[in-house]
C-alpha cells in the first residue's frame, strides 16, 4: 500500500479522489491547506498531489518548500490550465501535471506511474477494473483480499484479460489454453467460465457470454483504470 499526501482545500475533490483510490493501492492522507501539509508531510510518502490556488499559500510555495527537503514525487491538480502556470510548476520541481476537471482513473494511472518509476517498483500485475490478477502468486485481489486460483482458472483469466473486449470461441479458449483438438461444441470451457466467475465474486459480470459463440472480458468505462 502506498501513501498520497492531497493538498487541496475543496472537501469533494478531496473526497472523489479518496474514495477512487482508497479500493485501489494508494492511502490518501488529506490536507485541506499549504500549512497543513507542511506539517504533515515526511518520508513516509510516496507521492503528493497539489491544488495550487489555496487560502493562505499557494500550490507553488508548498511545492518549493517541499522540495527543499524531500524527493518526493508531485502531481499539480489545479484548473489553470495555461501553458506558463503549466511551466512555473515544473520549474519548481512538480514531476506532472493534470487539470480539473480530471477522471480519476487518468489521476490513478499517472500516480502508479510515477511512484513505481521513482521508487523502481517492479510488480507482475494485471489491473482491471477494480481488481488486479498476480502473475507471480497466481491470486486474484479484490478489495485488497487475496484469492488463490487453480491452475485452469488462473490460465483462464490471465488469458481473457490478454484479449480484452474480444469475444474469444469455446473452441479456441480450449485450444490455445490447453492445447485440446476439440471438434465439439466447446461446451466443457462453460464450467471453468462458472469457477471463474464464482471467484470475480461481485465482479463477475466482468466476463460477458455471448452466445452460441464464446466470451468476452469487457470492463465498464467508469471501472477502469
């Protein structure tokens, strides 16, 4: 789990990007002004995202100050979207820059972005939606639970999600996973599609059947990543 410092003195801003984040990898830990969070931030975090136009001082100030100590990556969150406020905040050390309004996925992807770059994070995952699928322990997580899955269905998976939105044939799904010539109706794939599902829990609607001719791993706009 990782930790974000937001900087920014609207409550529902505050409020959209923690709920985004908080079923995700990153822990948000709020300040509503600058003074707040100079006196908050410490070596315990990964990333700062940062209002510029504050009560008190501004985005620029705390950014400055912040990098007169700490390496930490930043991510300006502001409305001014002018190419010489886009400017200022680079030259004091801001590592991106995104502005409102923003969907929080495009936030998301550039704070996992950044974090594993400067922290040289290597992961073996797959993100989708809001689950993620380790390669390395063969599990799925959701809601930071961990669930082991049998081979067949770990192959499953890691395959449908290689072929996102693409309706994949029974036969084919049998073939190229297991390697089976199967000239039948492809209907012994249904099973491990139900395991699967059972395991995607309230996510299983993730895995679409269309019928008479296969599946397809589709996941809602509004879910990704």
């Amino acid at each position: 789990m990782y930790k974000a410092l937001m900087v920014e003195d609207q409550k529902e801003v505050r409020d959209f990007v923690k709920e985004y984040f908080s079923i995700r990898e990153i822990e948000i830990i709020e300040a509503m002004n600058g003074y707040d969070a100079l006196s908050l931030i410490d070596n315990s975090f990964h990333l700062v995202l940062l209002d510029i136009m504050m009560p008190g001082i501004d985005g620029y100030e705390v950014c400055q100050k912040i990098r007169e100590q700490w390496d930490v990556p930043i991510i300006f969150i502001s409305a001014l979207s002018e190419d010489e406020n886009q400017l200022k905040a680079y030259e004091l050390g801001a590592d991106d820059y995104i502005t409102k309004p923003f969907k929080p996925s495009l936030l998301y992807a550039k704070a996992m972005a950044l974090i594993k770059r400067i922290n040289n994070i290597v992961e073996n995952k797959i993100y989708f939606g809001k689950l993620v699928l380790n390669i390395d322990k063969h599990c799925l997580i959701i809601d930071k639970d961990e669930r082991k899955l049998t081979d067949k269905e770990y192959k499953l998976l890691k395959y449908l999600l290689e072929h996102q939105n693409k309706v994949i044939p029974r036969e084919k799904l049998l073939n190229d996973l297991w390697g089976y010539d199967y000239y039948g109706d492809g209907r012994a794939i249904d099973t491990y599609i139900r395991r699967l599902r059972k395991c995607l829990g309230q996510y299983s609607y993730y895995i679409q059947t269309v019928i008479k001719v296969g599946y397809l791993l589709e996941v809602p706009e509004n879910e990704n990543i």
